[in-house]
C-alpha cells in the first residue's frame, strides 16, 4: 500500500495548517513522508489573512475548532497561594517538633508561630474561593475517601486544632500539657497538609495534573521544605537557626530536581509548564531557587545573608506553586493535551488486539 | 453478567434498598440529528436554565458553544472538509472560517454541493450520567448524588461551589454559574421522572435523536441501529460510551456517532481520575515520608 492510500482511508490523517507554528505533535510515526505531494498541491505557507501558516507535516487530531474538551478551574488566585501557605504551615509544625524534640527552643519557637501563621491565612484563602463561602461548613458534613477535597478539608482542621494549642503552649507557656500532647500531632497532620494538595490537582481531567501525579507530591513536599525552611531561617538568630537553613537548601535542590523529573515523565505535555505564562513563573522560580539556596548555602549564617536567602527562597516557591497552577490552565484550554494522550491509548489498544497481518 | 449487573453503579441500586428504580439514560442518535437546537430551548424552558449569550463563534453556525452551567445540551455543528478521492483540502474547516478568510462575512460564501468534498455532522451533546462518576466521588459536601433512577444530581441546596467536579469531569460538562457560584448540570430532568415524563430534550427533539428510556434497553436498540446503518453501508457508524470496560463503566447517557469521537469534542479515551487515587495517595506518602526524613536529617546536623 503506497502512502497516499493509506492518507486516504483515515479522515484524521489529512494535514492541518497551524497558527502558532509549533504544533503540538501526536503519533510521531505517522506524518513526513505521504505529505510531501499534498504540500505541493495544497501550497505550502498559504495566506490566511496576513500571518504565513506553515503546513505542518505531522497529524494532530481532529478536534471541535480546536475548542478544549475538559474545562479549567474555576479557582481563583486564593488557590496557589493556599498552596504556598498550606505547605509552609505543614511543614513549620514538623519542622517545630523536630526542633524542640531536639532541645532547639529558639527554632521550636519561631517554627510553631510559623505553623499557626499558617492557621491563620490557610483557611480564610480557601473558603473566600469558594462560590458559596457562607457554606463553608458543608465541607464538614461528609467525610469521602473518594475526594481529596474532602480530606484536605478535615486535614486543614485537624491542622487548625493540633497546631493552635502546641503553638499557644510554645510562645505563651499555656496551655503546656495540652501543647505538648498536640505537638506530635501536629507535625504529623503538617506532612499531610504540606503533601495532599498535590493529590489535589492531580485527582483531576487536566492531563498536565492527572499525568505528573506521581512526582507533584515530591515537588510540593519539596516546596513545603524550602518556604518553611527559609522563613524560619529568615527570623531565627543564626546560630540556632542551623536545621531550618539546611531544610531549606534540601528543599530547593528537591524543588529543582523533582521539576526535571517531572518534565521527563509528562514528554509532550510538559509544554503547559514550559511555555506562556506557567512557563515564566517557572524560569523566575528556578533563579529565585537557585540563587536563594546558593545564597543560604554559602552566607547563611550571616544573618543579613540568612534573611536575603530566605526571602528569594519563598518567592521562588511562591511562583513554584503558580506556575504549577497555571500550567493547569493552559493543559485544559489545548484540546491537543485531552485528546492527543487519550487518541495515543486506544490506537496502541487497537494495536494490541489487531490480528497480525 | 445479565445487563442489570452490568449497570450497576458503586451507589445504586445498593443504597436505596427496595426504592431503587430501573436505571434510566439517553440513547443520543446523531446519525439523525438535524441540528434544530430545540432540545437546547426544551432544556433552559423546563428548567429555568440562565441565558448565556456568546456572540457569533466565528468558526461555525454553531453559536452556542458548549456545555455548561448554563446549558445542559449542546447541539454541535460539525461543518468539515474531508478527502476527496484520497485529497485531502487544506481549507479551513467550516464555510463560516471560509467566508471570514475572503472576507465575506455579510455575504457569505457559496453553498456546497454534495461530493464537493464537504460534510455536516451535528450532535446533541448532554453529561454522560458516568457509571463511575468522578464529579460525584470528588464532591467534598455530598451535594453531588446518585439517584434512586442512577443518575446524577447536584443538590443545590448544598452545593458551596469549590469547584472541584468541575475539573474532575473529563467531558468538560460540569461549569460554575457566574454571580450564582454554584455548579449545575443535567439533571436528566430529575423532576419529570419522579412524575413519569421523559426529559424535556428528549420530548422536545423532532427526529428521536434523542432517546430516552431505560438503559438495558437503549443498549439494545442502539445495537440494532448500529447494526442497521453497517448494513445499508454507513460502516463508519459505532457507539460511543456503550462499552461498561471504558474508563467510566459505561455511561448513562450514550451516543451514535459517525467519526471518531474527538471529531464531536467528546475524549476518544475519557477515565475517571478518582481510578489513579490509590496511585496520588501513595505518591503522596512517599512524598511526607520524605519531607519527614528531611526535617529529621536537618535537625540531626546540630543547631549551627
């Protein structure tokens, strides 16, 4: 069978001109060869009002006028940066009851004020994103294993009720025996707060999301390290403030690394983190990172350093988190990322039960 | 398996004990479509669903656009150049996008011809009422139920708009309204069946496109069918969302269609995301063990 024979029989195999000029490519086998005779037919670069339009020689699928197929979140700037306070919180209580486990007081100290600073800002982000704010409490009639929303939302609790008595009893002295108790607790429920949110969005139909749920935790939990690394670097005198630099740096170089990780797993769709606006926030965060955990690294137990280092730290996993928000936006507005993943899947199925030839 | 077992949904009928009715859905033929849009009108008048005006797409007569809060069905235009005799045209796809390259756009382009290499295709797209819903697994106040007829309902007096089954439907069906803040979708009239009518779209539509009816029975109506335009020799004909083995177990509310199913906007491979959570939950602890090892490792090092 020449080519163009088989061009003919599969109506998703004709070619598509593209605006952007880079074209979102899917099924690499099939696509050079046969087009090359329609190219010269069809004119290549035809003119379609006054921008050139390359022929691309590669297939995509066919979609409804290139309209997305999943749609994008309805959530509002609160979301990121409930992200960035959730995993600061989180990882703060961890980070306090290690410290005071270890006779650092100074670092427990500033470690819980972190944590309940958290308690503060996480909840009021989220219920103001909700389109019935008032309703909040509905969040609380049902407990479902099934979503992660609802989880999060008990987890959120039980972070507000753990961390509000071990911070009150390590700044205030009261409640002591009640703080104490709740300290263990605490740092527990903060590694949950700091991780789930990443089940969160990749509980999802955005492929950027759904498709890197194995390494977003990681990223997150590596976010979580550096914010509450470098805060607690930034307000703690250096000489106490030794672990909290060096989760810091930790957390970093996770950030930097599970992002790699990340982009390696996701192939095609990694172009939602890489490209528009996602992949702005995402350049600035990587520099911020480095230069934050160099910064720490090299000068931190100087405190003007200690306090530079810390603050380019938590910008840069602050963008860290809107940019992987973003990137969720720009995966569900290209229908390519729906269909394109999905298409791939039912042709190697089709592949699989076909009779050998 | 007899067809009631294959329908089963994880909350019906078990939980309605004896209530439970026999599970009802949509058989949406689009070989027969004639894109009136009626079933669009029929819906937003029974149920009072808000206006959402769009302004003119600019791609298609298809000025309607999508499903949404504010719209529960969605009659889709596809106006398609295909190949002719194995040559395939580079025009844009719609006459509508041709006559705004020529600038035409107040008097239009020619009407085409049959065989000039030009297809329409219309179909009336509705949420799928999943066997496996995710929108209703990820709702974190149980607004989102199964019914006793295994459809799929928001409750509206619960719903608190956090917007997760929005993101969570891989249709794109589910949409937040806007000044309201809460979700809505299809209800498959929910309020006609209690009475004994059919949904509004499907009373409404003129060519039977849309069918309603009891589930084990549209399936085998929709096989006749597909087996009856295979042998006048539509051989392009198949059914979308029939198979219980998909990544949803099957829908509610199924399809005819005569492309592959991207053609119509509709995800050729759609999974509920709630059947990776054993997968995030796990990724998530391995990922807390690991901050905890962390912190643990960072205090260890001493105070300085």
């Amino acid at each position: 069978m020449s080519p163009t024979e088989s061009e003919a029989g599969d109506v998703r195999g004709d070619v598509r001109a593209s605006t952007d000029g880079d074209t979102y490519v899917h099924g690499a086998s099939r696509g050079e060869g046969p087009h090359t005779a329609q190219e010269a037919r069809t004119g290549v670069g035809r003119d379609r009002g006054a921008k050139e339009i390359p022929m691309v020689p590669k297939d995509r699928p066919r979609t409804y006028y290139d309209r997305p197929v999943v749609k994008s979140p309805v959530w509002k700037p609160e979301i990121p940066w409930y992200f960035f306070t959730g995993g600061l919180g989180g990882a703060s209580s961890g980070l306090a009851y290690a410290a005071s486990l270890a006779g650092n007081r100074r670092l427990a100290k500033r470690s819980w004020f972190l944590a309940f600073a958290g308690v503060l800002a996480s909840p009021v982000l989220l219920i103001t994103d909700l389109g019935r704010p008032e309703r909040f409490f509905n969040m609380l009639r049902v407990f479902k294993v099934t979503s992660p929303m609802s989880v999060g939302s008990w987890i959120l609790f039980a972070n507000s009720v753990t961390v509000t008595p071990a911070a009150a009893g390590s700044l205030l002295g009261f409640p002591k025996g009640l703080g104490r108790r709740a300290e263990p607790m605490a740092a527990l429920v903060g590694l949950g707060l700091s991780t789930y949110t990443a089940v969160l969005i990749s509980n999802t139909s955005i492929p950027a999301w759904s498709e890197a749920r194995r390494e977003l935790p990681l990223l997150f939990a590596s976010g979580a390290a550096a914010s509450a690394g470098a805060a607690a670097t930034m307000i703690t005198p250096p000489s106490y403030a030794g672990p909290a630099r060096r989760l810091a740096i930790a957390g970093a170089a996770g950030e930097i690394v599970n992002s790699q990780l990340m982009s390696r797993r996701l192939g095609d769709l990694a172009r939602a983190y890489h490209e528009g606006e996602a992949g702005r926030l995402d350049k600035i965060s990587t520099l911020l990172t480095v230069a934050g955990g160099a910064l720490l690294a090299g000068a931190g137990r100087r405190r003007a350093a200690a306090v530079a280092g810390g603050a380019i730290l938590l910008a840069g996993a602050a963008c860290k988190r809107w940019s992987t928000f973003k990137a969720g936006f720009a995966s569900a507005e290209d229908p390519q990322q729906t269909v394109g993943p999905q298409r791939e899947r039912v042709e190697q199925r089709k592949g699989a039960t076909a009779p050998p030839v | 398996m007899s067809p009631a077992t294959i329908l089963e949904t994880p909350a019906w009928p078990d939980s309605y004990d004896g209530e439970a009715k026999a599970r009802v859905g949509f058989f949406t033929d689009t070989s027969v479509c004639i894109g009136c849009k009626a079933c669009e009108v029929a819906c937003k008048e029974w149920n009072q669903v808000p206006e959402d005006p769009h302004g003119y797409t600019g791609t298609s007569y298809d000025n309607s656009a999508q499903l949404g809060a504010n719209r529960w069905r969605h009659v889709a235009f596809i106006e398609q150049r295909v190949e002719v005799d194995g040559v395939s045209s580079s025009a844009p796809d719609s006459w509508v996008q041709e006559a705004q390259r020529q600038q035409l756009v107040e008097e239009g382009v020619e009407p085409h011809e049959d065989e000039e290499g030009f297809r329409w295709l219309m179909s009336s797209d509705v949420c799928k009422h999943c066997t496996e819903a995710a929108c209703l697994d990820v709702c974190p106040t149980g607004s989102l139920f199964r019914t006793e007829y295994g459809t799929v309902v928001v409750q509206e007096d619960i719903c608190n708009g956090c917007g997760y089954c929005v993101v969570a439907c891989p249709f794109g069906v589910l949409d937040q309204r806007k000044g309201d803040g809460r979700a809505w979708k299809c209800t498959l009239c929910y309020d006609r069946l209690q009475d004994d009518m059919e949904p509004a779209c499907a009373q409404a539509c003129p060519t039977d496109s849309i069918q309603f009816g009891e589930l084990d029975e549209l399936r085998e109506r929709a096989e006749q069918r597909v087996e009856k335009l295979h042998d006048r020799g539509i051989g392009e004909a198949r059914l979308y969302g029939h198979d219980t083995d998909d990544g949803v177990g099957g829908f509610g509310a199924f399809f005819l269609l005569l492309d592959e199913p991207e053609t119509y906007r509709l995800p050729p491979d759609p999974v509920a995301t709630t059947r990776h959570l054993g997968e995030n939950w796990r990724a998530a602890g391995v990922a807390a063990l690991a901050l905890a090892g962390a912190v643990v490792a960072s205090v260890l090092g001493g105070s300085r």
